[in-house]
C-alpha cells in the first residue's frame, strides 16, 4: 500500500504552528473568517497586462516588504514572491509553535517543501539583450555571447535554481535537519508533509517543518497553465455544473510537526494531529483516473485505522476543471459510499489554484476546522452540477462536530495524494 | 515491539555519462583514469571564460533511443530526461522490473530540474516586450506563439510522469529539485518509502542537462566554473592545489531499489545494499558553504548513524569533490571532523576528476560507481591530482584506480544553496 500506517509509526504526530498567506490575508485566522465570510480573493490580475490571455483573474497576494522580513538587499535580489512567502511562513510557524527560542536545538530541525517552477523574470534579462542589439533592431548573438550576458546580474543564475528560496528559509530560520523540496504540484506539498511526518513519527527529527509554495503568477505560468487546458475563463467554480476550469492563485502555508512528547516537553499546545496519507499515480492518463485517487483516500484511511464514516470533512481538491472534478467526486462515491453525513469543500473558488501550496494550505484550513467546528462555503458552487452526487457546502458556512478531515488532492501528471488530521485531544 | 527494520537492496543500476552510455562502460574508462571532459560542441562559446564541459554523445544517444520501442512521449522529454530513458533501461532490465506483477508497488523518485529556457527562445520572446510589462501578444501569436513543449520539459514532474507510463508504475512518484543534492535525496526518499512499507520497489536516481547557453552562462556569471586551465582533460583537480572551480557535465543515474524479501522471492540479481540515507542544510549563506563544513558534518553522520555503523566500519569514502577551492577544502575539515584520527586512512576519491559535475545527476551516478567499485574491489581514481595542497592531506587514491578490497563506501553530495545529502552504499552480505 502506497501510504505510511499511522500504528505501526512510533511517534504520535502533532501540529504546533501553523504560517499563511494566501490571497484573502496574512495568517491562518485571518485567512479562516475571510472564507466563513465568503470572501474571494480571486480577481483582476493588476501588475502585468493581460491582453491575449484568455484568463485574466488569479488570486494574488499583496506585495510582502522583504525588509520587514529581514531580509537583505543582496539575496532580495535572487529573491520573489514565491520566496519571500515561504520566509514569512517559515518564520510565522516558527514563532507559533515556539521553536524560535531555545526550546530544541535547531541542528536537529527537518523541513521538507514542496515548490512550483521558478521562471526567470524578462526584466533580469532585458539590459543583456539591448546590449546584444544590432543597429537594425535585430539580436547579434556574437555580441550577446561576448559582452551582452555580462550585463546580467552575477548571481541571477541562483534566483533560477528550484531549491535557492527553500535555502534561504533554512538560513532565515537557522534550521539543519533533513530536508528535501519536491516540486511542483499539489501532490509535492503533500509529500512534503507527510515526510515531514514520517520523519518525526520514526523519530529521525524530534521536530519538523511542511511547507508548500506557490509559483508567483507571472505571464509565463498564466501561459503555461493555459497551455496545458487547465485555466477557466473568469473564475474558478468547484463542483458547479458550470465549471469551465481552474484559476492561478499565489498563496504558501508551513507547518510546524513535532513528536507528541516533544510538545508536552517544550510546553507547545498541540493544534492537531497527521494520522493518514496515502498516494497513487494513475498510469497512462493526464488526469488521474477515479480509481487512483480513491485509491490514495482508502490508504490514508487504512493507515490512520478510520472507516470512512469517521472523516467528517473532506477538502477536496475541486480545482474546477470539469474532468478533475468528475473524476474526483466518482472517487469520493466508491470511498465514501454511504457515509451521508461526508461534508465536502474547496478552497479554489475563493483562494484559487496554489500548486504545490495547495495541499499545505488546505490542511491548514483543516486545522482551522478542527478548532472553530466550522466548514467555510464553497464559493462559485451553485448551481451544483447535478451529477456529482457530493454533500458540497455551498451558500454559506455550516457549524458542526469536526474530528477528522481529509484533503485530497491531484496534479495534472497523475499524481493523487490524500492527508489526514484529528483534532488533538 | 517494532517490526523488523525493512532492508532495501540494489536489484538493477544504469547510467549515461561523458565516459559511456552505460554503466559498465563509464567504470570501465573511470578505472583507466581517463577524462570525459573536452571543448563543447553544443553552442558557440567564443567569448566566454570557460569553454568546456563534459558532454554525452549526440550521435551514441541517438542511436541508442533508435533501439527503444517507440513512444509518442517523446516531445515531452528534455534532454535531461532522454538520458534517463536511456539509464532507466539498463537499470530495469538488470532487475527484470517487467516481470513484477503489482505494478502499484513500483514508484519513482527522480532528481531532476527540467530543460533550460533556450536562448533563442528567450531571444524570441523578448521581441514581443516593451520592457516595461507590456508584451505584444497578437504579435507573439503571429510568430507561432510560445510552443506548448518547451514549458513541459521545464517542469520536473513531467519527467516522472513520463517515467511511469513508459515502465507502467503506478506506485509513488515524486520530483525532487534540491540542486546538487537532488539524485540522491531521490535515492534516500525511495528508501524511506520502502523501508516504510509504502512500496516493494523504487526506480530512483538524477538527470541533468545543463550544457546550454542559459544553464551554462548562469555557471559562468557565478564564477564557479573552472577557468584556467591547459587541458579541457586537465580542468577538473579535486584537491589539487591549482584546483579554480568545476567543470560542468550532463548524464543520468537510473537505480532499482527493492525491499530485499521482495527481491528474493521473485529471484532478483541484488547487486548491494542501500545502507543509510542522511541530509542536512548549511542554513549558512547562499553562496558559500559553511567554513567548518557543519552541514556536511552533520549529513555524513547522519547518513552512518541511519546505517548504525560508524566512522570505523567506512572503507572508502566517494567524495562530492567539485575541484572548487571551496568545497574541496571544508569537505577535507568535514570528513576530519567526523572521522577523526581514521581520516588519513580512509580512502576518499573523486570521480568528478574524470566526469565533471552533472549536478541532479552526480549523487546517482557516483553512488553507482561506488557500488561496482565494491564489487569489483577497484577504488576509482583522483586524476589530475599533481600539487598537494597542504590544507587537504587525506589520501585521494591519486591518478590511479586502487585494487582493494572493500565492503561499504560513503557517497557525499553537498548542493548550491546548502543542501546536502549522503547515502551509505554496502556489498550485499546476506
């Protein structure tokens, strides 16, 4: 089975901190009572033009100061959103939980990450192509390779390696442990997390960060998001009959894990517990077929010991594109099959596509559930498409008795992946 | 009471490499001393302070890929990715990987960044921009817009993906990009899933293709690369005094990881054993290595204590050993550090004298190396090694292969950024 039992682990796994940003706000709680409120943070996409795009609204974050961050000039020159909202994080969950002071020693810290593509930014390179330019306005490649690259800032090429912001969070934070970034899906972040806890559940690291990151919405990643088929026009519309595909969203979450002993050690409170996670990749199809996401589902279950009638929340990964949805909901009904009382919800009509941010972010908001017992609604739902046959919380928020969440989620290569948290006591 | 710990053995390796467009050929030119590195031949690098590299054969890889059924994928696969095709299918069919029946225990883990973006791409795009935000689109449309590919061979998951459908693996499947330390951290996170029992068998390793303009240029802005140097065969001098940067190469390093009650009941070769797996991040500076090599300090130990063997139970250490001032010498302290009045007699080696650094696809490359050097009792040379350098004074196995015997190497890989990671390689002892 493609999944980690939760019995046999050792170690029992609990969240102490929890950073976030996404576009509806700057911290977990912030975020939580934007969405309970119905808030969308998708919208008009400002900064760069969008004309010959067909989509042109993502969910972004506002600008991040890297000076309040502590960050210096030289690496906030490597540096973009995509990194400066894992330092953020990094150093929210950090704090949260207590680690930022003396209470472990930071050598022995994992941290896993999941990250997106970096693309380079045409600004970094435009002063080497004008001075490649020929006087009739054509590019002279001799001069490009002789004179004109050297007008590229010299450490550019660092800004350019996946793993140079996951780097700089391990600086910022001082942390040494045994780390790793997958990239760049929503699976990556969920593997990153359940690493994260395997890692403190064996007892490899006493404590452990999970993060997942978001690509900065760029021109480049709108294209190739829209190259690959997966973008809708204006917004992003879970589970609704009339979904017409996804939309970008920037956004990270960290997670601090640690040992229940751990905890109790240090005086940090538990938020939560992992206790599942299972994966999958379906072969031979560009979106995963029903069977290996539920196959991912039904080994997070088996590994956490639960029935399927113990989860009371699913966050599903409803990313909006009609395949991704169908295919997701046929999953839920061959685990799912009658447990009635399942609710269902995604984040993407309110927060957008976050990537390989997207698992992390909604386990995080899991968490939230888990401590308020409230299920945001979820937005750009209705009309709910007939025959999906899903429990979706759509309208408004629902109150109710939350123990257990599941998320879920798929990337558009065929990777599935499922998590599951408890509440902690 | 804890379950008995699963063992994680080596049922299949394969690699392409400047030295062989497999693995028994790259051993067999490594133990001769001889150099892959030579002026590059992929673009015009008039001008630039370094001009060679270590290069696979365009015509060899070509052939090769003429001898593998036939896929459609083929418009996906960055050249990165073309070599680990070519890897993966010495590696499964040394393991007979085809003959397993439950296809969702098999997974990949790969080390791998994707393509570059192509100068002339970049060149072209630039056309459409103003520099100030504003990109002309319709134009851009005009010209055939940006094509659909290029972005996909940028992305690492495409390449696993990939993997899974050309071997049927419907196991776990993850892309790892930690730079340097990518191929293994692929190697060790697969062992980590078998051990854990989320698979029986793991298809892992690193690809990389840098050896473009954009790759290489970026390398050359950072000044890391070697730039004096007589010979292209002569550049790269890990822990020689002369030693001014490395050299860079391309390849990949495919290995078939299999828990070892699997691998016997279906009647496996099991070549060795994947001992321990141990990483760690500098949390230093961006651009330099920590001065005491603590990272490495604490990555090495890491890797033994997973393996519960120590510095005395280590027969020969193959060293990250870039041939930058840098490296050579805070690994030299590390490995002082951490194995104390035994570290002038350990054997430490560097086969980045003969192959250059492939970065995602070094740590793969090297570990398989270690592994037929163990069973072939042959240590790998240090060539070009000609002017001792006071500060690194261990034994590097000098210009020439060493005959002896020896049952468990340490393989280190230490990344830009601060990322490192070491794997722990044994002769399967039963």
């Amino acid at each position: 089975m493609n999944g980690w039992k939760s019995s046999a682990m050792g170690n029992v796994v609990v969240i102490t901190g929890v950073g976030m940003v996404t576009s509806l706000g700057q911290s977990p709680e912030e975020i939580f009572k934007a969405l309970l409120e119905g808030r969308t943070g998708i919208g008009p996409i400002e900064g760069f033009p969008t004309e010959g795009f067909t989509t042109k609204t993502a969910a972004r974050i506002g600008d991040l100061d890297p000076k309040a961050l502590g960050i210096s000039r030289r690496d906030a020159r490597i540096m973009d959103t995509h990194a400066y909202m894992l330092v953020k994080c990094a150093k929210d969950a950090f704090a949260h939980a207590g680690l930022d002071g003396e209470s472990a020693p930071k050598d022995g810290i994992a941290f896993f990450a999941g990250m997106g593509c970096v693309d380079y930014r045409v600004e970094d390179l435009l002063p080497a192509i004008h001075a490649s330019m020929s006087n009739d306005g054509s590019i002279d490649y001799g001069k490009f390779y002789e004179e004109g690259f050297r007008e590229i800032y010299p450490l550019w090429p660092l800004g350019m390696l996946n793993n140079i912001a996951f780097c700089l969070a391990t600086i910022a934070l001082g942390v040494r442990g045994e780390n790793t970034v997958f990239s760049p899906d929503a699976d990556s972040g969920a593997q990153a997390l359940s690493e994260a806890a395997l890692s403190v559940a064996e007892g490899r690291a006493p404590q452990a960060l999970a993060a997942g990151v978001s690509e900065k919405v760029s021109p480049l990643n709108i294209a190739r998001a829209s190259l690959s088929g997966i973008l809708g026009k204006d917004t992003c519309r879970p589970f609704s009959s009339d979904r017409d595909g996804t939309i970008l969203g920037e956004g990270c979450a960290v997670l601090a894990l640690e040992s229940g002993l751990s905890a109790k050690q240090r005086g940090a409170t538990p938020l939560a517990r992992i206790t599942g996670h299972g994966e999958a990749f379906s072969i031979g199809d560009s979106v995963p077929d029903s069977k290996a996401i539920a196959r991912a589902m039904q080994t997070a279950l088996e590994g956490a010991g639960l029935r399927p009638s113990d989860i009371d929340v699913l966050i599903a990964h409803g990313d909006g594109t009609p395949a991704g949805d169908r295919s997701e909901a046929e999953a839920v009904n061959q685990v799912f099959a009658g447990a009635d009382r399942l609710k269902v919800y995604s984040s993407k009509g309110a927060l957008g596509h976050m990537l390989a941010a997207s698992s992390v972010v909604d386990t995080a908001l899991g968490i939230q559930m888990l401590r308020t017992g409230a299920v945001p609604p979820t937005l750009n739902a209705d009309p709910i498409d007939g025959s999906i046959n899903l429990n979706i919380v759509a309208g408004k928020a629902v109150k109710m008795d939350i123990r257990r969440v599941m998320v879920s989620c798929i990337s558009h290569e065929g990777q599935c992946a499922a998590l599951i948290v408890e509440a902690a006591g | 009471m804890p379950e008995e710990k699963r063992r994680v053995v080596i049922t299949g390796h394969g690699m392409v490499t400047p030295l062989g467009m497999d693995s028994e050929e790259t051993f067999s030119n490594a133990s001769e001393g001889k150099s892959g590195i030579d002026y590059l031949k992929a673009f015009d690098t008039t001008g630039l302070p370094c001009r060679i590299g270590g290069e696979v054969d365009d015509g060899k890889l070509e052939e090769f890929e003429r001898s593998l059924p036939k896929t459609k994928l083929k418009r996906y696969l960055s050249r990165g990715m073309r070599f680990m095709r070519v890897a993966t299918h010495e590696a499964a069919g040394q393991a007979r990987l085809g003959d397993i029946e439950d296809r969702s225990g098999i997974g990949v883990a790969l080390g791998s960044h994707g393509d570059n973006t192509a100068v002339q791409d970049i060149m072209a795009l630039h056309r459409f921009y103003d520099g100030e935000g504003h990109w002309d689109m319709q134009g851009l449309m005009r010209a055939g817009g940006y094509p659909y590919g290029d972005f996909f061979r940028r992305k690492s998951d495409v390449a696993t993906a990939v993997l899974s459908m050309l071997y049927d693996l419907g196991g776990p499947n993850v892309s790892i990009v930690s730079a340097c330390s990518a191929g293994p951290q692929a190697i060790g996170e697969a062992c980590y899933m078998i051990r854990s029992g989320r698979c029986d068998v793991m298809v892992a390793g690193g690809c990389e293709s840098t050896l473009n303009f954009v790759g290489f240029v970026g390398f050359v802005l950072i000044t890391a690369l070697a730039e004096r140097y007589a010979t292209p065969q002569s550049a790269s001098r890990p822990f020689d005094r002369k030693r001014n940067g490395f050299v860079m190469s391309e390849g990949a390093g495919a290995l078939i990881l299999e828990e070892l009650k699997h691998a016997k009941h279906r009647g496996a070769p099991i070549l060795g054993e994947l001992l321990g797996y141990g990483s760690s991040a500098d949390a230093y500076r961006i651009t330099d290595t920590h001065p005491k090599g603590l990272g490495a300090v604490l990555a090495m130990s890491a890797a033994m204590e997973d393996a519960s063997l120590g510095p005395e139970d280590i027969d020969y250490i193959s060293a990250h050993g870039t041939s930058t001032q840098q490296n050579d010498l805070t690994e030299t302290r590390a490995i002082k550090e951490v194995f104390g009045e035994r570290a002038k007699e350990v054997p430490v080696s560097s086969v980045k004298s003969m192959l250059g650094h492939p970065i995602a696809a070094a740590g793969a490359i090297e570990g398989i190396l270690a592994l037929m050097g163990i069973n072939r009792s042959v240590m790998l040379p240090t060539i070009n090694y000609e002017n001792p350098d006071p500060r690194c004074n261990l034994d590097y196995v000098p210009n020439e292969a060493r005959t002896q015997e020896h049952r468990r190497v340490l393989s280190n890989s230490f990344g830009f950024g601060g990322q490192n990671a070491c794997l722990v390689v044994g002769k399967y002892e039963g």
